[in-house]
C-alpha cells in the first residue's frame, strides 16, 4: 500500500478503532496492538468497500475481533488462587466511581456493544452486524450494561436512576438518565485518542506489510478479522477462500466442529447447502452455503429475510457463505434441526446518523391528521402525509413528510419513503433514550409517523437529533428453502446443584465447550418475572482446575413450565406452553472453546458454586 493511502486511512479510521479497542481493554498499550493488528488484516485482506461507512463497519467489526483475541491469548489470561477469586469476581463498588472505572467493571464484551451505541452512536441492529450477533443478544447486553452501570455508580451527580416502565427498548434507564451516561460516556472517551507517533509508525507498518492480490474479487464481511484454523473441510463445496473464511470462524472450535454433507435445496434457481455446524443443547449455528444457479442476483450485500448478513462472498461462483443461529429446543422428535428460509435481500442500505434540520423550522403547527388502526388493532392518529416536505442531507430515499402536532396536542414527526425503497429493516431516531414515543407505518410502508403518547409542547433539546434507517433497494428474491439435518451434539457435563439464592433454587448446571446452562426453580413464581432474584446481571465466570478465571457473556434467558407429567418446557416469551410456571434457564456463552472437565466451579456474582459430580 502507498503512503498517501495508509496516512488517510490511518488519520481517517484510526481514532474509532483505537477507541473500541480501549473500551474493551482499558489498557493503551493493548490499544496500540489492537489497532495496528486491524490496519495490517486491512492490508492483507485488501477487500472492496462500497463507501467510508462499510470500510469503517469492517474496521470496527475486525477490530472487535482482534480484542477478543487478545482476550483469549493464553499469555493474556490472569490465573486467580482459588482463595482470592472471590474478590476478584465481585468487587465491593465504591461510593462514587468515575466513568471509566465504572465501564471498566463490566464484561469485556458489554464495553465494546455499551461504545458502539453511546459512541458511535449504531443502532442494536447496526451493533448485531458489526458483532455477528442476535439482535435480541445485544439489547440485553445494552440493557444490562446500563443496569450495571447506574448501580455502580452511586455519587448523587451521576445518579443514572432506573424507573420502572421507562419505556425505551435500550439501557432500561429513563430518558434524562440514558442521555446522562450517554454525555459522561463520551466526554471520557472524547479523551482517548492514539498519539501521533503510533500513528506514524502505524502508517510506516501499512507501507511495508505485502498487499494480497486475490484471483478474482473477493470480499471478505466479517470472517477476514479472524485468523484460519485447521478446520477439514475437504469435503466441502466451497471455494478455497469460502473454505479458509469458514476455517477462520471456527478456529478452536475445529475439534467440536460438524461436517455437514448432502443437505441441501434448490428453489427459484437458487441453492441452499448446509455445510458445517457447531451445535450443543443450548442451541448453536448452522452454516450455509448460498449459490446462485442463474445469474448473480446473490452478492456481498445480499442478506436474508431475516436481516443476516454474508460472512463472505465469492463473486466468481455468485456464492455467499452465511452464518443461522440455531435456538435452544429446536430439535424435532426425529433428532433432526430445521432451518427454514424465505428470501433473500439484495442492495442493503444503511443510512445511519442523518441530521434533522430543525434550524428550518420556526414554529411547529397543527396539522391535518388522520385516524390508523395498529397493528394490534387499536386505533391511533397520524399526520395527513407531505404537509411540510423537506428534504434529508445525502439521501433521497428518506426525507421529513410531516412534522408538527396534532389536533390532540401531540407531536409528531413523519418520514417518507422512495418508491426504491422495497423493504424496510429497521428505522430508528436518535438518541434512542428519549421515551413514551410510538410509531405508526401508513400506506402500506412508504410513511413512517413517530409521535409523543403525551401531549404537550416539546422543546428544542426534546426532539431527536437524527434519523438512522435500514433498507433494501433491489427486488427480493422470495421462495421456500428448508432443510433439516441431524446434529451432532458437543458432549454436555451436568451437575446437580442444591444452593438457594434470593428466592431461587440452584439445581442444575449444563456445560458444554461452548456454553453454560442454569436452571433454576422459583420459591416463590408468583412474585414478579423470576419469582426472585435476576441472574444475568450478575458477574458470571469459571474457575478453571489450573486456577485461572473465564468470564461469561449472558446470551439468553428462558422459562421453564412444568406439564401434568413432570417434564419441563422451555420459551422465551411470557406465553405458556401449558402448565406451571417453574422456574428459568439462564445461557452463558463461553468465549473460547473450554473442555468441560477443565472446569472447577461456577462463581454467580459472590456466591461460589463448586461444580462436583455426586
């Protein structure tokens, strides 16, 4: 790479990626490597990018993955005595905390979802791409984070209070406590920042690392920021490079790993092939090989219906690699796993951080509005659409439809959509910690009105800043692709637990290598959603036999009900399958492959529990 190139990329990228990865770490020495390890796969990689915002995703997303090699270094890893893990596992807060001492308390991979959303200001959707992870596994990041956060600092200027029925999807805090941590959390990190000698020789580096020139375009979307294992695919249709992206994802998983062959499906000239697995009892991902039979309708910015995107992409086949999670009780009574597909989305646009202009507007009217049933049936009231059009900087596939009250007093504000525009992912006005605001889609999608539940005027500081949104321009490719494939579940150890804890009974612990499972009884199910104490805020780590700790990342949490026979259901929502509440299922992903075996105990919080078979 030529000089003038690296310096802009370096003075361009390097401040974000730098401040990731001190947000991970809290150490700027680690930072350093961090940063410079993501410029060289740069180098190497030499991927194509449609524009700035999806060279900085990749940066950021590399960048993610880099600290968390780091993380799993074994070199890196702090090995505990068992007589002072306690301590380290639950540190008493003190009475006030700064920012920083009060991000550095949380799980590594909370601090890296807490900078993307306060920071960089991504949506939960944008963040779930960038990490490869569920939507739903980020808002409870989020959302935990805040928690741990607003509990730990304590000093009445920095009080951060939680209020039942906030209202907001993420952090769980009230709008002026969500737009405070918000503030603090930038004005610390508007701090850090690399110096300009690292830069230099960061810059120096980029010049001499040798550039790979690949045979045929190949665009690597997030398996370029982990290095290649020793997976066998031999057996495998994919390219070389789809094959070493694969190996890459599923480094240190390689003995664990499943070869999938001869499941695959063909409908509307498109190809569907389940190639690999990695599953145990708590769920697990399938991963799937999308090749297009009659053209090159499927590209590196093709996701599916569900909004997933490519782990790689290439072009000479028209074949994209995919990554689908697997849920927990997804297994059919024939021991097989289902994965079921309706379409495919091609010319994803992200638009994240659009302005609004309200410097146009003197005043704020009451306008026509317009009676709309919800979705749910009940009857609501938006704008008349295109009563105060203006246009958006840098987009014409969005822009302000309507913006003003209603004759109920409530404000509002319209969004229309082009007639390019054929699917909308998610849209989004930011900061998201503003509350009690509902949104209603007109016209079969191509108006988007968000209002105010309370009535009343609205100051300036109280309207949102910008607008972010998510959504397709080309035509969808729509069909049925369903595969079912059996299997292969890694080992599960359990053990019997008889610990009560804050209106629960600990009775069980599944640990795979990948995973960790808890199931607990309610004392008392009547009492709230537990029934008692909440577990996944709790600081989560395994003690090791060598004396070392490995701290958990909280994934999920289900409900347990109990039939007439005995047996146990699980489901993620409030609704019962049939039968009595019981209790939960809390999952722990591990973030590296760890035997079972090698495991000592489970510290939850203070409490240790000695994992020992009766």
């Amino acid at each position: 790479m030529d000089r003038e190139e690296a310096a802009r990329l370096v003075e361009q990228y390097s401040p974000a990626v730098y401040r990731l990865a001190y947000a991970r770490t809290g150490s700027r020495e680690d930072a350093e490597d961090i940063t410079q390890e993501t410029f060289l796969r740069l180098v190497r990689a030499a991927p194509v990018f449609r524009d700035g915002e999806h060279c900085k995703a990749w940066l950021l997303r590399v960048a993610a993955n880099c600290a968390g090699d780091l993380h799993r270094s074994p070199w890196r890893r702090r090995a505990v005595p068992l007589e002072e893990a306690g301590q380290m596992a639950a540190p008493e807060p003190p009475e006030e905390q700064g920012m920083e001492a009060a991000i550095l308390t949380l799980p590594e991979d909370y601090r890296v979802v807490v900078h993307l959303y306060y920071y960089e200001e991504l949506s939960t959707a944008e963040i779930a791409k960038v990490l490869g992870k569920r939507k739903g596994t980020i808002r409870t990041r989020l959302s935990r984070a805040s928690s741990l956060v607003c509990h730990t600092r304590l000093s009445p200027d920095h009080p951060y209070p939680p209020e039942p029925g906030a209202g907001h999807a993420a952090g769980g805090l009230t709008g002026g406590g969500n737009a405070m941590l918000k503030q603090d959390y930038q004005t610390w990190m508007d701090q850090v920042e690399p110096d300009q000698d690292f830069q230099a020789r960061l810059t120096e580096a980029m010049t001499s690392e040798p550039v790979k020139t690949p045979r045929h375009t190949f665009r690597v979307l997030v398996a370029a920021a982990v290095m290649c294992g020793a997976l066998v695919v031999s057996a495998l249709a994919l390219s070389p490079d789809l094959r070493q992206t694969l190996s890459g994802i599923l480094e240190g998983y390689t003995p664990h790993s499943q070869t999938v062959e001869g499941v695959s499906v063909t409908d509307q000239g498109v190809k569907v092939e389940i190639v690999a697995a990695l599953t145990d009892a708590a769920g697990g991902t399938a991963y799937l090989e999308v090749t297009d039979l009659e053209g090159d309708r499927i590209g590196p910015d093709t996701t599916l219906a569900g909004g997933e995107e490519p782990l790689a992409y290439d072009s000479e086949s028209s074949t994209a690699l995919y990554a689908w999670e697997l849920d927990r009780g997804g297994l059919w009574e024939d021991g097989t796993v289902e994965v079921s597909l309706s379409g495919f989305w091609p010319g994803q646009v992200r638009q994240g951080g659009i302005e609004l202009p309200w410097e146009e507007f003197a005043s704020f009217e009451t306008l026509a509005s317009t009676a709309v049933t919800g979705a749910d049936g009940t009857a609501l009231t938006a704008l008349v659409p295109e009563q105060t059009h203006m246009a958006l900087e840098g987009t014409d596939d969005v822009w302000i439809s309507s913006v003003g009250y209603d004759r109920g007093g409530h404000f509002h504000i319209q969004f229309g959509l082009s007639e390019a525009v054929t699917h909308l992912e998610e849209a989004e006005i930011l900061p998201a910690d503003l509350t009690d605001i509902h949104y209603v889609v007109l016209e079969g999608g191509r108006y988007i009105d968000w209002y105010w539940k309370e009535s009343g005027e609205l100051a300036l500081e109280e309207l949102p800043e910008m607008i972010s949104a998510s959504y397709w321009t080309g035509t969808a490719i729509q069909g049925d692709w369903t595969l079912r494939f059996e299997p292969e579940l890694l080992p599960q150890r359990t053990v019997a637990l008889s610990q009560r804890q804050e209106g629960l009974r600990l009775e069980q612990v599944e640990l795979t290598a990948m995973s960790l499972s808890l199931r607990v009884g309610f004392e008392h199910p009547e009492l709230g959603v537990d029934g008692g104490a909440y577990l996944g805020t709790r600081s989560t780590l395994l003690q090791l036999k060598n004396g070392e700790q490995v701290a958990l990342a909280f994934d999920q949490r289900y409900q347990l009900f109990q039939s007439e026979d005995g047996s146990l259901h699980t489901i993620l929502d409030q609704t019962s399958p049939g039968g009595e509440r019981y209790g939960a299922l809390y999952v722990w992903i591990l973030p590296e492959a760890i035997e079972p075996d090698l495991v000592e105990g489970l510290w939850l919080g203070k409490t240790y529990l000695p994992l020992h078979e009766a």
